[in-house]
C-alpha cells in the first residue's frame, strides 16, 4: 500500500499551497480540487509523478 500525504501550507499573508505525495495521475489533479474548492489557483506545477499512471494491481506505468 502507498503512503498518502498531503501537506498544506499557510503563509502570514494569507497565501495557501498544496503538496500531494504518493497520488499519481489524474488522481493527483482530483484531490488538489478537492482542497481547492471555490478559490483561484494563481500557480500550478504538476510533479513528475502527475505523469504517471497509477494501473490496477498498484503498479505503475508512464503515458506515452
């Protein structure tokens, strides 16, 4: 089983940011909008790992 984290962050200013670690794929994109809600994204760097596909059987493949 992969280990799941989330890490947000909370500047003095108010700003906010998401880490996800261990999503992979459209997986990942669903869970950063489900924190996002209804607040704009100013700023959005998909990881490596955003490019990979997460397969049945938990083994991982990349898009081609």
């Amino acid at each position: 089983m992969n280990k799941k984290t989330v890490i947000i962050e909370i500047d003095d200013q108010g700003n906010s940011s998401v880490d996800l670690e261990g999503f992979y794929g459209k997986g990942c994109a669903d869970v950063a909008k489900d924190f996002q809600g209804q607040d704009a994204v100013k700023s959005l760097r998909n990881k490596p790992e955003f490019y990979i596909e997460q397969t049945a059987g938990n083994r991982q493949q990349q898009q081609s």
